[in-house]
C-alpha cells in the first residue's frame, strides 16, 4: 500500500516506486486523495490519527483506541511493527 523505491527484503513481488509513479502522485488528485484515504485506514488500524497542527502541520497522535489497537503491533518484530516502520520511511 505505501511502496518505497526500495525492494522489499521479504517480498519479492512488492511494487516498488519510481519516477514515473512519483510523478503521477504529484499531479493526480485522485491518487493523493486515495493515498490520505490508504493512511487515514492504516493510522486507525494503529490507533492513530492525523490532525492539524500549528501552521496547518499535519500531526500523528494516538486516538482513543490507541490502548486497544497497540496490542497488534507494539513489539519490534511482529509484521504490522514493520510494515509501520515502512509507511514512515516514506
């Protein structure tokens, strides 16, 4: 969901990002929108959300269902750990 110009280490059949790809992000909106869409799922399977910050900075902060949903990835090794640890590499 959230490639990297990078190839996987695990999975060889990940799509990969590259300049042509970047370059319809940038001026697609209907790819941007879908994009915020894909994270705004993703930060809730975490208990996470985004909000506005000062100066329209966008904020990553726990949600009320952090406490709950940290269960499913909190220790260092376990898979959605380190598909987290990807969607920030971006």
């Amino acid at each position: 969901m959230f490639p990297l110009r990078e190839k996987s280490r695990f999975n060889s059949s990940v799509p990969t990002l590259n300049d042509e790809v970047i370059q319809a992000f940038r001026t697609s909106e209907e790819l941007r929108n879908r994009l915020l869409y894909s994270f705004t799922v993703m930060l809730a399977f975490y208990g996470l959300e985004c909000r506005e910050g000062e100066n329209a900075e966008i904020v990553i902060a726990k949600s009320g269902e952090y406490l709950s949903r940290k269960r499913e990835w909190i220790e260092q090794f376990n898979h959605n750990y380190l598909r987290l640890t990807r969607i920030l590499t971006l």
